[in-house]
C-alpha cells in the first residue's frame, strides 16, 4: 500500500480554502501511471486540487444550493472517498474529511485499472489511508491554542512523514509517539524497523487490550429486519529490549465464540495465514469458517498502537427493546421495554437509555412510571435519561418507525436521560412509561426533517469490562 500524495488544508467558513501542507511521490506517481494504464489521471497543481476539492466537498458557491452532476439522486455519496473532476478526468478515490476548520486529505495508489472503478473494500491501501489521515488529526489537535502551535505542528510534518511513510509507504500512525523521541540517537550496531525509532531499556512487558464494540438498531417490524454489528480492536504497548524484538500474539474464541471477520492488521506483522485475510462478513456463515487460534506475528513500535481491528457476529443483540410513542395535542404518551440477554453478565460500569424528542418545545410537564432505574429530564430540558447500569461498549437503537440514517444528538434537542443503575433486576427485564408534555417551540431550536411525527428512536449506551 502507498499514497499518491498527501494533503492538509485549511478552510474556514465564507473563506477561501488554503493549502497548508502538501507532499507528493513521484516514484509512487509512476507506480500509478503502470498499474492504472489508460484510465490513469494526473495529480493536478496544488490550487487546481483544491478548487476541484471544495467543489466535491460542497464548500464553494454557498449560493448554489443544487448542482446535478455533484447532488443528484443518480451519484449518492456513502463514504469520505471521493472523484474530484479535473482537466485530464476524475481523479480517485481521494479520502478526505473536515475537523475543526481543517480538511485532512490523502490519495491512497490503486494497484489495478480505474475502469470500471473496483470496489474500495478490494482496495487494501484505503483502510491504511484512513489510520494515516486519523494519527494526522490527533496529532494537530494535541494541545493546540492558536495560530502559532498550529504553524509550529505543520512545520514538523515533513521530518515527521519521513518516518512514518517514507518514499510514500505507511508504516506508522502514531505522530505524536514519534516526535517524543524524534532527536533520540539511532546509531545502533543491528539495524532496526524504521518504524522503531527507539530502543528500550528495562523489564520486557507486552501489554494487550481489546476493546469490542456492540452497535444495533431494532425496528420490532415483521416486515423491517433488526440489524446488529460487532467490532473490535486489540491494541498492544511492548516495552523490549533489543531493536528488532519479535512478538506473536495469539486470539482464541471463547466457547460457541463466533469466528473472527474482515480482520485488518497493523504493518508491522511480519506474516499470516491465509485463513485469517479470506473471512469476509459479506460472505454467508458456514461451518468451514477459520475459527482460530488467530496467531499475529509482529515487530512492535516502541509506542501504542492498533494491532488489529475486526468484526464478528452473534445471533442475538445483548439487549431487545420495544419502544412506542402515541402523540396527542401536545402531549406523548411513551413506552419503553428492555431485556437483558441471559448470556450477557449482569454488572455494568453504566447503562443509561437517551429518550430525544425532536421539533419540539421544552418539556414542561412529565409524569412517569419505572420500573427500575431512574429518570431524569437534561438540565436544558432537552433529553431523557433512563440510567440503568454496567456492558462491553455497546450502542443500542430502538426506532418506533424505519429510520436508516444515523442521528447525532445536540444541544437543541428535547431529551430524557434513564438511569438504569449497574445491573438489571433478576427478571432481566425493565420498563418505562410516561407521559411529556411540550412548550412552544423557541427560534433557536432547528427543524429536524426526519425525526417527524412518531418517527423516533431511543438510545441505549452500556458499558463492562471483563
């Protein structure tokens, strides 16, 4: 994997974008022009990349609200990847996004033809682009105050890309690791990954955690499927002597565990099993499935990092939920039902349940009934908050109608909070009802075009560790 080119650009809103840091490769530029062959295009100029950039990304001519080769039903744009038109054609797939008044930009090589374009989960560099863009964002925004620190960070980029991706290769995501040892002398007798900057000196320690993730959406329609999705990741710190020290980390599945999928790995692994890269989640489930031990040979960096991340599937969503809302005048009547699976152990660091209501006034008036937990209106009287308890990271969904698109909460919405305590009771089962009643709505309170009427959803977030 390797990277066309790299960009950082600064945009604020009703100002014109400006390039703040750029780098190129040309040995990876000719690498393109053979893979890609006829459909190959040029990168163009520093301030013909970001014109055509702002454009793609809407950022330009704030006055044209619609234009129908960027925003027609026939061109929906799902992910950050993006086709920027330029003279020669469309240059792709350019990854880029937008944080706090910054664009991170990135050209990842695509090792075959353009045309027709391949999928991007066939495109191996687009994962690695994406960790490269993400260690950039942390490290710019480390302890940033002002112009000057920011000027500073952009003027330690080159000699800090020299090291994690020399000659256009990634081999590292971790800026900020790198400059805490960056004058550190390398001069050693054994020569080292370029990757493992430093040596280490003291009591050898290999440090693993992994975090996994549970994020599911239930309808509780015939006719609509719930939707469950497990993911994680293992991060490793080895502190070790010697500049080339070799680790091999083995993951094994509990019982009846489900086999591990779409597995992606940090560079420095030295080797694998086939097995391992071939398990997909968009092929179906069988017998045949590699069930591990899943054994990941590395050469570690001298920092933290990501060793692998992946995903899995269970049967069943650690916890089921009903929720129903019955609206009448300026009243709702709201009912919530939750149930602890019987595998899940029943002790949290925190459960709560979000209970949003958009288009709405304040809530003036609330009567309710739990039967476990306890229910709080938000401060701003924006949110319910049913706080239940302890559960493996885990983000749960109950939508009272088919919503697919993922709603972010904020300030202006109306909110309840259940605090649902650190476990369930024996039943395994809790519930909630109640009725809220509405103010008039303020001009500050924006209009929410999907979360109308009865359309609304509960939000549950757990957390445990083993």
């Amino acid at each position: 994997m390797a990277l066309r080119g790299l960009w950082l650009i600064g945009y604020e809103p009703g100002a014109h974008g400006a390039v703040l840091f750029s780098r190129r490769y040309p040995t990876v530029e000719k690498r393109a022009k053979a893979f890609n062959g006829a459909s190959y295009v040029t990168v163009p100029e520093d301030s013909v990349f970001l014109k055509a950039l702002l454009f793609e990304l809407k950022l330009t001519d704030p006055d044209k609200n619609f234009v129908e080769y960027r925003d027609s039903c026939s061109r929906i744009n799902k992910t950050s990847v993006y086709a920027l038109p330029t003279g020669g054609g469309d240059l792709w797939p350019v990854l880029a996004f937008q944080k706090s008044g910054l664009i991170y930009v990135c050209l990842p090589l695509v090792e075959q033809s353009l045309k027709p374009r391949p999928p991007l989960i066939s495109i191996s560099g687009i994962s690695q682009a994406f960790a490269l863009l993400s260690g950039l964002l942390v490290f710019i925004n480390s302890s940033q105050k002002n112009e000057v620190e920011m000027g500073a960070k952009v003027g330690q980029l080159p000699s800090l890309l020299m090291q994690v991706c020399p000659l256009g290769t990634p081999l590292d995501t971790d800026l900020n690791g790198l400059l805490d040892n960056i004058h550190v002398s390398t001069n050693h007798t054994q020569k080292q990954p370029i990757w493992r900057i430093s040596t280490y000196k003291g009591k050898p320690q290999v440090n693993v955690c992994i975090t996994e993730k549970v994020k599911s959406m239930q309808y509780d329609k015939r006719d609509v499927a719930d939707m469950w999705q497990v993911y994680g990741a293992v991060t490793c710190k080895c502190d070790l002597e010697g500049a080339t020290s070799n680790v091999t980390v083995s993951l094994n599945l509990p019982a009846n565990g489900s086999p591990l999928q779409d597995i992606l790995v940090h560079p420095c692994v030295t080797s694998l099993d086939s097995a391992i890269l071939t398990s997909c989640s968009v092929d179906v489930m069988d017998d045949s499935a590699f069930s591990g031990p899943y054994k990941l040979p590395f050469t570690p960096p001298s920092d933290l990092f990501n060793l692998c991340y992946y995903t899995s599937q269970v049967p069943v969503p650690p916890i089921l939920g009903f929720y129903q809302l019955k609206e009448e005048e300026l009243q709702l009547k709201l009912t919530v039902n939750l149930k602890l699976h019987e595998s899940v152990k029943n002790a949290f660091e925190y459960c709560e349940a979000r209970i949003p209501f958009f288009n709405r006034g304040p809530v003036t008036h609330l009567e309710y009934k739990v039967s476990y937990g306890q229910l709080d209106v938000y401060r701003e009287k924006s949110l319910l908050v049913w706080v239940l308890g302890k559960l493996n990271k885990i983000h749960l969904s109950f939508f009272s109608r088919v919503i697919f698109v993922y709603i972010c909460l904020s300030k202006f919405l109306l909110r309840l909070f259940w605090f649902l305590g650190q476990k369930f009771p024996k039943s395994l089962e809790i519930s909630l009802t109640g009725t809220v009643t509405f103010g008039s709505m303020s001009k500050e309170q924006p209009i929410d075009p999907i979360c109308t009427g009865s359309t609304a959803y509960v939000k549950v977030s757990c957390l445990y560790e083993n």
